[in-house]
C-alpha cells in the first residue's frame, strides 16, 4: 500500500467561505508531510474534515485511509481508525491534571471504577517519552503552554495513532522543547506511523518533512520532494508572488525616554514565595524597538503583563511614563496611560470569541467611536476596516464571528484592537505567531510605520530572526534578569543564545 492516507477533491463551504475547493491530498506511510499555506488558506479545515470534527455530509469528497473508504461521523471514529490531531488551540482542561487529560474518556476502569493508580504510572510513562518529567498529578492549568502542548503529543502517543496531525506544534515551545519534538517525530517515523505537519515556520518544515504540499485560497497547489525545492520556492507557491526580503529594516531615530522601569520585581501567582523577575531596570525610548529575547520561562512574559497591570501576582518597583510616576493597578488604567499589550496566549486577554471582528476591534477603543456614550457603527466600521485592509485579515465581513477565523487571522484582530488604542507604549509578545511569512511583513512594516510615527515598542519573541531583524536594542532575559544588553549591529544568533541560556 503506497498511501495510507488519500483525500480527494475534498469542498467545505462556511457561510460566505469556500474554505476547500477541490482539495486533493496524499500521505505515504511512514512520512513526514508538510501542510504550507498562508493564514486562512485552508489547513486547519482540510485536518478538521479528516479527524472527523466535521464529519462526512458536511464537505463533498473521499477520503480513503489505508485502502479503505473513511466516513467519519465523530472525532472518535477517525480516532478508531488511528487519526490523531492535535490542534491549533489547545485543547486540555486546565483545571485537571496532566494524568487525567492524557487518558480523559479513555480512563482505565475495574468494575467501573477509575483505576488512579494505573491512571497515572501510564500517564507518567507517556510523560516521559516526550521529555516531561514532571508528576503526573500536576494541574495542568500551572503548566506554561510550551508543556501544555508536549502534554498534547503524550496523549496523542497513548492513543494508537497511525497518522497524527500536528498543527502548528512548535508555535509556542522553547528550543530545547522543539527539539525533543523533533525527536519524537523522527521516531514516529522510523515507526512507521504518519505525520502531517502544518507549520508557518520553513527551516523546521526543511529539516523535517519529507514532502510538502502547499495549499492556496482553498486549493491545493502543488506537492513537492523537500529535497526538489529551496525555502524561497515554498513561500513564493504560498503567496503567489516572490517575496525577496523578510525584515523590512529601517534605521529608527529614537527620542526621550517614554517608559522608565526600575527596582523592578515580580512573584510568581500561584508561588508568591518565588521571584519570577528579580529587580530589572529598563528604559524605552520614544521611536524605538525594544527586543526581549529568552528561553521560554526567562520571565518575560510576567514582566510585561505585570507592567501592564494584567498579573496576579505580587510586584515591587517603579514604572514611569514620560517621567511621571504611574500605580498601574489594571489593564484599564495600564491603556489609559498610553500602555497596549498584545498577549501571546490570544484566547485569555487577546478576543472575545463570539463577538465579531469589528466589536473585537474597537472594544478597549470604544472612547474613538463613540460621542456622548453613544457607539457610532460608522466611526466602528470605517476604523476596523481600516485595520482588516492594513493587515489583509481574511475575513467574509466584519461581522463575521472571530473564532470562526483562521488562527493567524484571529492574531491580526488582536494586533489590530491595540494597535487601533493608539498607545504611546506598545508591548508585543510574540506578536507574530501563527502568522504566515507574508502576513508577518506586512506587520514589520505597520511596526516600523508606528515607530516613525513616535510609538515606542517593545517586542518579546522567540524567534531569534526575528528579534535580530527587527529590534533596535535587543535585551536578553535569563532567568527573570537581563543578562545582556545588544545594539542590533552587535547583535547575532550566537550571543543572544549564549546570553540566554546563562553562559558569560
Ligand atoms: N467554523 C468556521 N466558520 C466559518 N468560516 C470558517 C470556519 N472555519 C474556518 N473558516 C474559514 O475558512 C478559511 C480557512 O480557514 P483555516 O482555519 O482552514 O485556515 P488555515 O490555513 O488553517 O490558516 P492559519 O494559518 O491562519 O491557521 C478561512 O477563511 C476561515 O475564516
Ligand atoms: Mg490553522
């Protein structure tokens, strides 16, 4: 059996949306196979309709795995037929444990009652091949997402899976994470078990599929041999067009300082004996991209949220604004002194899902268009359109209800509500993830268009290219200090790795 997987001519329509049209798509087995596409091109619907979330009768087309014609009514029934996805958002509860979300509906039993004990010595099992070696009884909500989503690929792996689906897996997981997922996935493979991979970032779709099918506006576009192609190639099928330059750099003029933080310290919520940022000072100038570089956990995350007014925990220290010196006790206070955030976990601070695009746009910027307390849907409409065309959010309308948009579309509406709050402080955390390479230029350029405008920004990302390409002034976090403070024409890969992990 050459393919264990083949869908064809696969159509899903949405209201307003043809997300598939005519998809064909084939997977041997034992193979790793790169799913490509911009944000909204398709990707995450073609692996919903195969893992049986939308189930047959709901798009047109076959899908035949191994041999044999799959009609999948529920998840459960692609799952019986060895079809795991782990998805875009993650899915565990947060309030159990790890334990009980890897073997959640498949609890071992003994007349009927849950065997704990065996519950967690197999939970631990699985833990451990992906590198976590945590208790099994740990709450899964205490877990940063990074974990949470190795968690996600131990359950995955208990279950008998012969084609897993991984969606944008490595969005959030430090290096070190990436690479035991790696691991794990060559693993699979000498196993004989299938991958399908969809992933925005190239180099890790280089190093690891086999082949890469490249979808577009719906389509399938063409599969290619990784070995047949250069990244340029992918990315030009992606979007159509030859995109020559990744990081629209302009030299920035920076000005006064805007933001000035001091003495800075911040305890963990759920520890509040333990330090999570130890007594750091900074400062931001107006017309300037600050860069935060770490490993995930460095602390930068709790830095800007608790700055920002949006964490739980204890906090000590001073924070000015243009010199005066601010209490920023909530997120309310925090905009209206000219602070904005972008969180990186877009579900908890970022959307309001069942709102449409234009309420989630201009909700902490009602005060622009509204007169005497009164919402005008003019001035609503004329700003979040603005913003849908500036970012070219795939969206059928403004009314469109945001969790229905593809997850790098749903970033975009994040971006879009602060960047509309007109901050004079903007922080981003991981302002590009999810985001498809063009999409991410066109927000380089909306960042670099800010700065000139006089925002000061701040930028917290993983992806070293990234903070390398954009940032003015790099800072490198390690373990809740700054370790090392890098113009960006000093900066490079290397000194920002060895700054992060701790070396001198
Ligand atoms: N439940 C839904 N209701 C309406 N439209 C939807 C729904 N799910 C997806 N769509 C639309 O279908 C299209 C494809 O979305 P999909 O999530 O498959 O994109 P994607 O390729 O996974 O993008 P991303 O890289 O941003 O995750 C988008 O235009 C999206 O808005
Ligand atoms: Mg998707």
């Amino acid at each position: 059996m050459e393919y264990i997987l083949e869908m064809e001519q696969i159509t899903k329509e949405f209201p307003g949306v043809k997300a598939l049209d005519q998809v064909s798509f084939k997977v041997k087995k034992g193979e790793i196979h790169a799913l490509c596409g911009e944000n909204g091109a398709g990707k995450s619907t073609l692996m919903k309709v195969l893992s049986g979330l939308y189930p047959v009768g709901s798009y047109t087309g076959n899908i035949v795995v191994d041999g044999k014609r799959a009609e999948f009514r529920k998840i459960r029934d692609a799952e019986n037929a060895g079809i795991t996805i782990i998805h875009q958002e993650l899915a565990l509860v947060k309030d159990m444990t790890v334990g009980e979300n890897i073997f959640l509906g498949r609890e071992p039993k003994k007349w009927g009652t849950i065997q704990w004990d065996s519950l967690y010595f197999e939970a631990a099992k699985w833990l451990k091949m992906v590198g976590l070696n945590m208790k099994p009884d740990t709450i899964t909500g205490s877990l940063g997402i990074g974990q949470q989503q190795l968690v996600e690929i131990a359950k995955a792996l208990s279950k008998n899976t012969k084609i897993l689906i991984l969606d944008e897996p490595t969005a959030a997981l430090t290096e070190s994470e990436v690479e035991i997922l790696m691991g794990i996935l060559n693993e699979l493979r000498s196993n004989g078990v299938s991958c399908i991979y969809i992933s925005h970032k190239m180099p890790e779709v280089f190093r690891l599929a086999d082949q890469i099918t490249i979808l577009r506006d719906g389509q399938t576009i063409k599969t290619v041999n990784k070995h047949e192609v250069v990244e340029d190639d992918v990315i030009a099928l992606m979007v159509g067009r030859e995109l020559t330059e990744r990081y629209p750099r302009v030299a920035h003029d920076p000005k006064e300082v805007v933001l000035e933080v001091n003495n800075y310290s911040v305890w963990k919520e759920d520890n509040p004996q333990q330090k999570v940022i130890d007594n750091v000072n900074f400062t931001l100038r107006r017309g300037e991209i600050l860069g935060i570089a770490g490993l995930m956990g460095a602390g930068r995350s709790e830095l800007v949220m608790s700055i920002f007014g949006a964490y739980e925990g204890r906090w000590e220290g001073t924070v000015k604004i243009e010199g005066k010196t601010v209490q920023l006790k909530s997120i309310k206070h925090a905009i209206k002194e000219g602070l904005a955030l972008v969180t990186e976990d877009r579900k908890r601070l970022g959307l309001v899902l069942d709102m449409d695009v234009k309420k989630n746009t201009t909700l902490p910027n009602l005060n622009k268009v509204s007169r005497f307390g009164t919402i005008n849907e003019n001035e609503e409409i004329k700003a979040s359109d603005k913003f849908v065309k500036e970012l070219r959010t795939k969206t059928a309308s403004l009314e469109t209800t945001v969790g229905t948009l593809s997850g790098g579309n749903q970033q975009k509406v994040v971006l879009a509500k602060w960047l509309m709050s007109n901050p004079k402080v903007l922080i981003l955390d991981e302002p590009t993830r999810g985001i498809d390479v063009g999409a991410k230029y066109e927000i380089y350029n909306l960042m670099n268009q800010l700065v000139e405008n006089g925002v000061a920004i701040i930028m917290i990302s993983s992806e070293l290219p990234e903070v390398l390409g954009m940032s003015d002034r790099i800072l490198v976090m390690h373990e809740g200090s700054f370790a090392r403070e890098l113009r960006y024409e000093e900066a490079t890969q290397e000194n920002i790795m060895l700054a992060a992990t701790g070396g001198k």
